[in-house]
C-alpha cells in the first residue's frame, strides 16, 4: 500500500539513515525537518501494515532547458529496509511518482542513480556528465595581468553571486532556477565555505568560486565563470594559495575549457556520469520544448515514441513547424504511417537534453527510420548548449 508520509515523520529519517549509512544528530534530523517542510518535499511511503517498509521523495524543482524554464521533479532517498527488498515497493513507488508527478504538471523528472541500469528500467536515462579535476598547485597557471580584481564576498553580495550563477546557467542546458531556499540550504548553507567574486575592470562581477582549505587541499564547491577573464582572476587567486595548499580539486562540465589555460593541462581528470533524466509527460513537454523554427519553412515529423514504465507516453506524436511556431500532439497511429523515427523514452530524453542528435543515435543503431529525414528534424533542435547540473540532491 502506497501513502504520503508527513516530512515530520522521524520513521522517514531512520530509514535514510539506515540506507546512506549516516548517523545524524537529533539537532541535524529537526533541521532537516524544517529545510524539506519550507521546500515542500513530498514523500511517499510503501507500507507493510502499519511499518515504512520503503520511500521514494519527490523535491520541487524548475530547470533551465535551453533558455526555458520546466517545472522538474527530483527524485531522492529512494531507499528500503532490508527485509523489505525485492518485493515490487520500490518499482511500484517510482511508477506511482511518476503518475503523480504527470498529475502535478511536471514535465521532467531528474535523479542521482545509485544504479544506472536500475533506473533505466524506470525511464531514467544518462543525460549529464561531470568532470572532476586534481590539480598539483604547481600546475595552476598565474594571469597577474588580467584586469580587474577578485574580492571575498561580504555581507550584502549574495544577490551579485545570484545574478552571476543566472548568466553561467545560459551557457547550459539543465541547470537548476534556484529560488530563495535553495540558494539559503544548499549554497550559503554549506558550512566552511568561503565565495570569492570576480569583477572586470569595470566592477561588474563575471564569476566566482566557492572554496575552502583544509590539509593543504583547496576544495572548489562550486567554480562559475562568465567570461575568459573571470577564469583567468579567479585561477591567479587560486594560485595565490600556493604557500598553503599543494593541491586543488574541483567539478566542472565535461566540456569545460579549462585545461586550455594550463600551461602544464595533464592533472588528473575523471570524467564521471552524474545525473538522469526522464520525460514525466512526452506531449506536454514537446508542446513547450523550444524548438528553432525557421519562418520560412512548413514541416511536418512523425515521432514513435515507447515507454515501457509509463504507458501513458508510448504512442506517435506529429510535430508540425510552421511561421515560426511549432505544434506537438499525440495522435492515433494508422497503417502504412510514416513515421520520420522510433525511439524510446529514454532516448527522447538524451536528444531533448542536448546529449545526443537523431542523427548520432541512427549511426549507432540505436533507433530506426529516416536517416534523411531525421538529419532535418535535428535542425530544429535548439543551438547546442551542452547539459550540465551544478548541484546535487
């Protein structure tokens, strides 16, 4: 049986605790009770009787899909007690959030795997990399003539680093819109972290890092950067560490650029996949998707689309450009349709994100059609920004 439990609920937090192999204190766990009450975290419960037997939590969330913004669901501290496992809870909660969060008006839903082949089943599927860096602080270059200067924040600048994390998030796809909560829990929350801000010439901020040093290490929590400069500021602030630390670990997109402002490029780097995403609603999402349409061209795709999981979005779905404008609808397939591609849930997921191209996925065999045809849907897919999440939950 399948229930809301109220955040309060301590059962919730033994049970994570048990799971993620953590001992909070009981300070921590009201605390937490507080953050997930203000964010409006929901969770829901498998019950054996009366007992939690197993959860899954659904966090509200908007992200930034190439420029616009969609409502996303965060699915975390999915977890069950062990005498509980392998009876269906967790299959059946994950397919019941789902359905809710289709109910709710989400159109997305993202997810830290513990396990990728898992949640594959589910619809999840691998959309967004990290690269992580460790850098000896003899490889860390110095740029003593970029202009402009680096300040440490003060009390007061919080709304100059928002507007710094809302220029960078431009440059990606997926990034979260952080409100007020998020940006008091999960960023200036974090203890032992100190911000430093970059400012061109001018006295316009263009990026900062998040950081602390501890053990002769600089751990970066989190490096933003606008512009070239900003990159080149903030590296010569960090080399400015060099009589305290002996080396620098960081996370960035696996895109990132930074190794072509080293001198010496060879530090260790670890790429890593890091999040999922899934399609709640394919014909919804589709209807708002930002497509690029041209205003000269009228065309028409047909797209089959299979989601083993959630019925619901298997079906064909006429996409039709026109005047500028695009129209999406899910309509009843017939014999003899053509159908431009066939491709599953997961794989929609990659394309729409940004990950992959039609035309990628057809050289792999991955899905089947039109090569031709898929080659001119793709255009309409929106100026490559590549995915990338800073955050984590």
């Amino acid at each position: 049986m399948i229930k809301q439990i109220p955040i309060t609920n301590d059962e919730i937090y033994e049970l994570s605790a048990f799971a993620f192999q953590f001992t909070p204190t009981s300070e921590e766990i009201e605390k937490k009770k507080k953050e997930k009450e203000k964010q409006n975290e929901i969770v829901w419960g498998w019950m054996e009787g009366e007992e939690l037997a197993a959860k899954v939590h659904l966090l509200p969330l908007e992200t930034r899909i190439h420029g616009k913004v969609i409502k996303t669901g965060g699915i975390t501290n999915v977890s069950t007690w062990p005498e509980h496992r392998r009876k269906g809870a967790v299959r059946e909660l994950l397919i019941h959030a789902i359905a809710e969060m289709k109910k709710e008006g989400y159109l997305i839903s993202y997810l830290a795997p513990f396990s990728v082949p898992f949640y594959r089943k589910f619809g999840w599927e691998m959309t967004i990399n990290e690269m992580k860096f460790t850098i000896p602080m003899e490889y860390v270059p110095k740029f003593k003539s970029a202009p402009g200067y680096v300040r440490r924040m003060k009390k007061g600048d919080e709304a100059v680093v928002k507007e710094v994390y809302q220029a960078y998030t431009e440059q990606y796809t997926g990034m979260l819109v952080r409100d007020e909560l998020w940006w008091e829990y999960h960023v200036f929350g974090k203890e032992g972290f100190t911000t430093a801000i970059s400012y061109d010439h001018e006295g316009h901020a263009d990026g900062y890092m998040r950081y602390k040093v501890k053990e002769n290490k600089m751990d970066i929590d989190e490096w933003i950067t606008v512009t070239p400069d900003s990159k080149k500021r903030l590296l010569q602030f960090m080399a400015n560490h060099d009589s305290m630390v002996k080396e620098v670990h960081m996370t960035l997109p696996d895109d990132d650029v930074l190794p072509l402002f080293m001198d010496e490029p060879r530090a260790k780097q670890e790429q890593k996949p890091y999040f999922m995403t899934r399609i709640v609603d394919v014909e919804s999402f589709l209807k708002v998707y930002p497509f690029q349409v041209s205003a000269e061209k009228e065309e028409t795709y047909t797209i089959k689309v299979e989601d083993a999981a959630f019925e619901e979005n298997s079906g064909v779905y006429r996409l039709h450009f026109q005047d500028g404008f695009h129209y999406a609808e899910k309509i009843e397939p017939s014999a003899g349709q053509d159908v431009t591609t066939t491709l599953t849930v997961q794989q929609l997921a990659m394309i729409l994100l940004g990950k992959n191209t039609l035309e990628q996925l057809d050289e792999q065999e991955l899905i089947t059609g039109d090569f031709e045809e898929m080659k001119k849907l793709d255009a309409y897919l929106p100026v490559k920004r590549h995915p990338y999440l800073a955050d984590f939950f």
